[in-house]
C-alpha cells in the first residue's frame, strides 16, 4: 500500500509538482518534508507566486536590505532573489532528478510576463534564466501565447527545457506539442543529446470552469454542464497527447532519446466552492501527467481524498468529447472562452510583475536612505 494518499497518485504514474515556492519553505524544511511525505517531485513558480512570497514575509527583509544597500535596482533585487529561492530549490530536488534519470524533479521559472507576446525577447530572458541557474533540473516557463509557440519551438532547438504555461485552448494545445517535437527535431539534427531535454504543457484548469460556468447561467440546458467542461477539455487534452507521442514520427525521435511532453495540470484549486475541493484531483489521474497543487489542495487530497484515485481512460475522453461538443451545441464559443483566459492570465502575472517592482522599490528606497 501507499504510505499516503498523494504517494497514491504517484503509484497510478502522476507527478505531484507544489504551486507554491518560498525561503521558508526551503530553509524551515517544508519542501523537503513535502517531498517525503507528499511525494512532491517538482515545483513550480510564477510571478503571482514570487510576489505573495516576497511581499508578505520577513524572510526576504535582510537580503533585500543588503542589496538595496548595494545599489542594486529593484529589478535586480527581485531577479536575485527568485534566481537564490529557484537555485536552491533545484538541489533540494536534485536528487529527485537523479534517480528518475532526468524525467521528474524538476522546478519553474518564469519569462517576464511583459514580454509574453515578444518572441525574440522571450528567448533572450530564457537564455538569461539558464545561465543564471545553471542547473540541470531547471524548466523555464514560457507562456502559450502565439509569440510564445515559436519562442518554444526555438528554444527546444537550442537544448533548453521549457515549461509551457497559460494553455487554455485544445487547438493551442496541438501547436504546443508540436512546437516542442519540431525543436527536437530540430536539436537532433544539430546532434544534440535528446534525453537531456525535458517539457511539460501546463494545461489550466479550474479557470476554464469558472469562466464557462457563468457563461452557462440563464442558457437552457447550461447547468448539466455546470463544472464539468475544465475537466472533459483536460481529459480530451490528455487524448491528444496519447495521439501525438505515438505516431511514427515521434517514435523515431524517441528511438534517439526524445522524451514525452508530458501534460501537467495547472491551476487545480478549487475556485467555485461549491464543487469539492479535490475534484481536479481525483478527476485527473492519468499516467505519464503532473498536477501542480497549491499545497493547501495537497492537505486537502491527504486528508479526505479517495485512496488509490483510478486513473481516467479511453471511455473517459470520449465522454468528455461529447460533453464538448454539447457546449458548442448550446451556443458557447469555447475558443472565445481560452483567449479571454489567456488574455487574464497574461495579465494577471504582468499586474503581479509590476506590484511586486512597485513594493520592493519601496523597501530598496528606505533602505538605501
């Protein structure tokens, strides 16, 4: 048996990845105790994140001081901070990475949201954040816009691991898998070493729930659909990538190393709470996948979640294909659904960005005075 209910869903070939990074938890020893008792092989990061963990904690007070002190700008400081909390969190997992031989452990960092729909600027910064890190189990994520697609593709060919965040839509979904499969083609001509490269696509979740859900109000038949569309589009995602990593393409890639794309599922809190707090949890277990929880989402699944979550299978996504293709029926435009949420998400972390820039040039300024 599983020693816990989270080590359940790593024993039916799930990830579980943390949503949330900080200095506590990796000098007060919570990220290694998750790890052990949580079987969290991975973290992820994101501006939001970074600025709830800067802004409202004491840890970041006197390295933040030292460096105002220095001159640095508030810019420099909030980049050296994440590069320490990310550097770090990366050897903690390390060992993670090395016995799964470069498939798991691994960790997050974020492309400035300002830059989410410049292609070359993309590519700049993420080149930036791997030789700032410079270790083997770092992914930088790269957001799903268009620009973004090619940033991915680009950076694969280079020989860097990309962790594509903001999906929202099947259709960008397909570009993203292929992106990611043309940079590896790409990088294998050039005679790079395949199995050195991993991705992941984030494919966001309870988002697309709460924008649908209220678009369903008042729509005759809406409320049979009513918080099930996030979960029917994950799991017809999922098909899709069964579809792409079994074509006779990719297996000659995967004959010199290639590594899956694997789909990791993103924003897995619970927003509406009416529905149960561990329902893009139970309802999202599948081989070969991640779930990235909150680690709020993570207490809740090891407190009252189903022991031994059965993995979702072929019957599954066609099901949740017809649950589709019945919102299209009664007249809702899912695609419109995805770029309304991109353009937020985008604009959530952008906002965050900026919030974060603002409090800490506040701090910078007291402490240089």
């Amino acid at each position: 048996m599983p020693k816990s209910r989270l080590h359940g869903l790593a024993a039916a070939g799930q990830s579980i990845w943390s949503d949330e990074l900080s200095r506590e938890m990796i000098d007060g020893g919570e990220l290694e105790r998750r790890i052990s008792e949580d079987a969290v092989s991975g973290v992820t990061s994101n501006p939001t994140i970074f600025a709830g963990a800067i802004t409202k904690g004491a840890a970041y007070d006197r390295p933040l001081q030292e460096l105002a002190k220095s001159g640095h700008t508030a810019e420099e400081i909030v980049v050296k901070l994440m590069t320490a909390d990310i550097a770090d969190a990366c050897d903690v997992l390390r060992s993670t990475w090395e016995w799964s031989e470069g498939g798991d452990g691994f960790v997050s960092v974020e492309v400035s949201p300002l830059v989410a729909h410049e292609t070359d600027a993309t590519v700049a910064e993420a080149r930036e954040w791997v030789k700032r890190i410079d270790r083997p189990n770092l992914l930088v994520k790269v957001p799903a816009t268009a620009a973004g697609v090619e940033a991915i593709r680009r950076l694969t060919a280079e020989g860097i691991s990309i962790n594509v965040t903001l999906v929202f839509s099947l259709p960008r979904y397909a570009q993203v898998m292929e992106a990611y499969q043309k940079g590896l083609a790409e990088y294998a001509e050039a005679g790079g070493k395949l199995k050195l490269i991993n991705s992941v696509g984030s494919f966001f979740v309870s988002r697309v729930d709460t924008e649908v859900d209220k678009r369903l109000e008042g729509v005759e038949g809406g409320e049979r659909l009513m918080g099930k569309i996030a979960i029917a589009q994950a799991r017809v995602a999922y098909g899709m990538f069964l579809e792409r990593f079994r074509t006779p393409e990719w297996m000659a890639l995967e004959r010199k190393g290639g590594r899956v794309q694997r789909p990791l599922w993103a924003s897995t809190s619970t927003k509406n709470p009416a529905y149960p707090d561990v329902m893009y949890v139970e309802k999202l277990v599948a081989p070969h996948t991640i779930n990235t929880m909150p680690l709020a989402t993570m207490d809740a699944f090891q407190d009252h979640g189903t022991p031994l979550a059965q993995p979702f299978g072929e019957g599954d996504v066609a099901e949740a294909q017809a649950d589709l293709d019945r919102l299209a029926e009664i007249g809702i435009d899912l695609d419109d659904v995805s770029q309304v949420l991109e353009d937020q998400g985008v604009d959530k972390f952008a906002k965050s960005w900026h919030e974060l820039l603002a409090d800490v040039e506040g701090e910078r300024a007291a402490a240089a005075s």
